[in-house]
C-alpha cells in the first residue's frame, strides 16, 4: 500500500479532457521529473500548473497539473492529477512513461481504499463512494451523499458507545464478583437494550426501502392479450421500447424500461397476455414469467380493454392473481373507442381511464403511481441502509442484543452478557471497518472503479 500508484480517473474513450492519477510515495517528484514547467516539488499544495510531460525529446502532451501534498490529499498520501487531451493514445502513453519509471498500475478502488486505510473516513463512508458515482436519481443521490458525509457512521457510533458502556459495567462487576457487590442496575441495562433494539430495528427496517430506492420501485404491467400493455409501457416511457402489433399474444418474454419519477427510479416490466390456455409453448412460458413479476411487484398496473371487456369479466381475472406484496392498479384502457356506458361502469369501480395510444390519462396515471410512496417521509429520513453487507451485521447484532434483554430477564452470568455485547460490538465494528479483514476490503473496493 505503500507503492505509487496510477489510473485513468474518467472513463476510457475519446473525450476534451482526460484526468490520470497519481497517488503514493514520491509521485510528485516522478511527475517533476517528465514535466517541463515549474518545478512541482517546491509548489504549495492544491495548486495547479501549466507545462509539457516529455518522453526524452518527444512532447507527450501540453496538460495541467494538480498538486495535492499529505496529508491534504483524498488519500491522505501525497497526489497529482494531471489533466491532458482526451486522446486514449496520449493517455496510454502517458500511464506507459510513470509505469516505465516504478509507478504501478492502480486496482480497482485502491485510491479510496488508501483513504479508507489512511483515516481520512471509515468503511461505510467509503462504500458510500462508489454508491455516490452510481447514483441513478435524486433520492440515490441524497442517501449516498448523507452516507458519505457520515449520517449513518454516526448513528452506528452511537450505538457502540452505548454497548461499550455497557460492557464496561460488567466488566467492573466481574471485577468485584469475589466481594458479592452488585454494581451494575440491572433494569437500567434493561432499558438501555431496549432503546438500542429500537434504534437497530429502524435501521434494519430502512433497507426494505433502500433497496428499493437503489434498484428501482418494481411496476408489473398485467393484463390479457392485446389490451395495450406494451402500448402503455412506451407512453410510460416515451419511447419505442416494445413492439406493438394487432396480433395478440406478441410479447413473449418480460420487457423492461427505466423512469425516473420525481426523484423515484420505477422499473417498468410489460408482460405476455395472461390467458388459460397458451398456442405454444413459447407463450405459455411468457406467461408463467408474467406471473412471476407479479409476484416480486411492488406494484402491478391491471390493465383492461374498455371496448370489448366488462366489468364483471375484468373483477373475475383480477380476483385470480397472486398479488400478496403488490400495490393494485386497475386501468381502463382505450377510452378513446369505448361505450360512454363502459367508461360509467369502469369509472364507479375505480378504474383509472387511459387511450395509451394517444397518451390520454398516462400524467394520472404517473401521479397515481407516486402517490403510493410517501416521498416526503423517504426524503426526511436521517438514515436508509441500502447495503446488504450493512444489513446483515445489522441483524447480527439485532440477534445479539435480544440474547442480552433475555439473559437479563433471566438473570444469567455477567460473563454470558459480556459475551453477547463483544459479538454486538463486533458486527458493528466490520460495518464501520473498526474490525475487518483483508479479505472483506478485497471484496468491497473490488467492486469500484480503476481511478476511484
């Protein structure tokens, strides 16, 4: 970790503007000694510089170069960023010259893994890095940046101080236990459990949310032959992403497309026609994937055709689907040809009236797929998990602290709570990266960018 490293840090391609960086001991004197400018070593930290990088006599390129000296740095090492044309000729024979000089090649995430390692934030912080880059809309946007600013680290924080006080107490009762002097106030560790449990479960319970948020808020669009489903998913979407055709039965396999609605990300699935009996094979197993995206929904749009279908007909096939986690949509759709007595009749059972074909109701329709989700209570909310690995240590410690309210209720040893409470403390601390290994970093940065 001691090695300097480097990395293209915008993506690969041609473009204006590319930004290699260097980071490491001795980077800033390996750039001075290819640049032909002022002399970067006796600059001032964060500053920026105009010259030429030479290979012997051969100009490079004409580039800036930033200059950032431990411990002031994103990696807390000493940093250069040089910013050149964005030919990946250049930048290849830029990265080629520091290579030939000792500079080793970057792995993926090592740059905020230094940072990680070097103090500058803890570990939920750095993943919130990578979940910062790949933010897809407003809302993945603010939770990563809160994660990144140190919103859940301090909640976590929290709760570790209060299970080390905690633990100290038993520890000191442990101390005195030949003298038989009780120390500690049973009923307050009692409470203090208690409190700390409702704290980990409102954490735990945010990933629910989180994931969706970060995933996309799952819409099944369902519906039999032919009544305008895959017409619907481009009058969502404003595009052409599903073939429509007169012929029924035309879409096969689940087709999807993404939206952001206000800041939400909706993933969009249009389905085959659900029907009991399949022409082939083929559909029938479209039909059995339309199933099975109505049942991982968090919301499905029903759809029927106003010009051929009735009330009771479209109850029918609605009361013979599986949707236990599902939020309900019923659409009316192709209003522009139906009888003024089936808008009336669709209309008194709730039925949102569309004519996707010509975008006719689909602005209602986007408000009333948003009004399910309360935006206000997601945006407000100090801390959503949206880790996995978080919301498993999570639950490890949930688990460790429901041992401890029952060994206090049942009186057991100091020595069994002690116990409990170095398990809690222990999964708190491979969240924050207190305890780790070297094989659970590998995993996490392993997964970000070259360059970041």
């Amino acid at each position: 970790m001691q090695d300097p490293i480097i990395a293209l840090a915008t993506p690969n391609g041609v473009s204006a503007i590319a930004v290699i960086r260097l980071s490491g001991r001795g980077v800033i004197y390996a750039v001075n000694q290819v640049f032909k400018g002022k002399d970067l070593t006796q600059q001032a930290s964060h500053t920026i510089h105009f010259g030429v990088i030479r290979q012997g006599q051969t100009v490079i390129d004409e580039v800036l170069v930033s200059i950032f000296i431990a411990p002031h740095s994103f990696t807390k090492e000493d940093s250069v960023e040089i910013s050149c044309h964005g030919s990946p000729f250049i930048v290849a024979q830029l990265i080629e010259l520091f290579v030939a000089r000792g500079v080793r090649v970057a792995d993926p995430g090592e740059f905020t893994k230094r940072a990680f390692l070097n103090g500058r934030f803890d570990l939920t912080q750095a993943e919130a890095v990578a979940d910062l880059i790949a933010a897809n809309s407003a809302l993945t946007h603010q939770i990563a940046l809160n994660q990144m600013r140190g919103g859940f680290s301090s909640q976590l924080q929290e709760l570790r101080k209060a299970l080390i006080h905690m633990a100290a107490l038993l520890e000191l009762e442990l101390d005195f236990s030949e003298e038989d002097i009780a120390l500690v106030d049973r009923i307050h560790l009692k409470t203090l459990t208690t409190e700390l449990l409702a704290t980990l479960q409102q954490l735990i319970e945010s990933f629910k949310l989180g994931n969706v948020i970060k995933n996309g808020i799952a819409v099944t669009i369902l519906g039999a032959p032919n009544v305008g489903k895959s017409t619907l998913l481009n009058a969502l979407l404003q595009e052409e992403r599903a073939i429509v055709s007169p012929i029924a039965g035309t879409t096969r396999d689940t087709i999807e497309g993404h939206l952001n609605l206000d800041g939400l990300l909706f993933r969009f699935v249009d389905t085959a026609g659900l029907r009991e009996k399949a022409s082939d094979d083929i559909e029938a197993i479209g039909i059995e994937r339309a199933k099975q995206q109505a049942s991982k929904a968090l919301v499905v749009l029903y759809l029927v055709d106003l010009s051929c279908m009735t009330v009771v007909q479209a109850e029918q096939a609605i009361a013979t689907l599986n949707l236990a986690k599902a939020s309900l949509i019923k659409i009316g759709n192709k209003m522009d040809i139906a009888s003024s007595a089936a808008l009336t009749a669709f209309k008194a059972k709730n039925y949102l009236l569309t004519a996707a074909q010509t975008n006719e109701g689909i602005d209602k329709l986007k408000s009333k797929i948003l009004n399910l989700f309360n935006q206000a209570q997601i945006q407000t909310a100090e801390t959503v998990v949206v880790n996995a690995r978080h919301y498993e240590r999570l639950q490890k410690s949930k688990t460790a602290l429901e041992a401890i309210r029952t060994g206090l209720e049942e009186h057991l040893p100091n020595e069994l709570l002690a116990s409990a409470i170095q398990i809690a403390l222990h999964s708190l601390g491979e969240i924050t990266g207190t305890i780790t290994t070297e094989e659970i970093l590998g995993e996490i940065f392993s997964k970000f960018c070259i360059g970041k």
